[in-house]
C-alpha cells in the first residue's frame, strides 16, 4: 500500500491508493465523523467568534459554554448552509434566515496544558494555561 503525506500545518492527510483520506484536528483530538449520508446536508455555525462546518452525527470541540451535560443547545447563527440534492450551497448575509443547526453537550473536557517560561536576569517566571472545551454531537440542522 503506497502512502503520501500532504503538506498542512493543522490538518493532516494521506493519500492511499489514490484516494484522499483526510483528518482535521480541533483543539487536541481528531474530528470524528460517526455517521455519513450519500448527499449529506453540513452547516458553517458562527460560536464565540470561531466557524466551524458540521454535519449531523459529527463530534466538535468548542470553546467551554455554561451548558450541563446532556442539555441541547442551539445555533441560530448559521453562515452557509451546503450539501443539499440539487441546490447550491446558501450563503448568508451575514446569516442564513430561518436555518438552526442543533446539538447536544456531550461532555467538557480540558486541552493539553501550555507553559510559558521566561528568563530575566537570575530568576525565571514559569506560567501555565489549560483551556477549556464543550464536545457537542450534531443532531440536526435545520435548513429552513
């Protein structure tokens, strides 16, 4: 089995037998599709200033939201919405009216922890920083 790798700072992809198979990365742990349609219909969602393009069934990281464990949460702030059987992908200005997207809290989690050390003279100052993230499931998204 031939493999290649393909250049990409935060995603990563391979080629094997001639077919692209690619991985995006959120936070620290890989983006998983858990189920796919032929056609399927995905979204770009607006969140605390980040996009993010999801499908049903698809498992991102966000940014921590107040939300407990198992609530659903809406996203009214759909930017473009694709994949739909015989129509061009919609985008909004600045919004697609009327399109939802809705998830539910998986569960919160913390990213790897980030320390900063400086130097200055004969002591040295040593900070660290974990943020902290919400993984949502991708129920469904609404077009209309």
């Amino acid at each position: 089995m031939s493999r290649r790798r393909l250049k990409g700072r935060a995603n990563s992809a391979t080629i094997v037998r001639g077919v692209l198979r690619e991985t995006l990365w959120y936070g620290h742990q890989p983006f998983r599709h858990v189920g796919r349609q032929r056609y399927p219909v995905y979204a770009v969602v607006d969140n605390k200033g980040k996009q993010y393009r999801v499908e049903a069934g698809d498992e991102v990281l966000v940014d921590r939201l107040a939300a407990p464990v198992g609530e659903s949460v809406e996203f009214a702030r759909v930017l473009l919405i694709g994949g739909e059987q015989g129509r061009e992908p919609r985008i909004g200005q600045p919004t697609v009216d009327g399109a939802r997207v809705l998830a539910q809290v998986v569960r919160h989690e913390k990213g790897r922890k980030v320390i900063a050390l400086r130097y200055k003279g004969p002591s040295q100052t040593k900070r660290g920083h974990r943020q902290r993230y919400t993984r949502l499931r991708i129920q469904e998204i609404h077009p209309e």
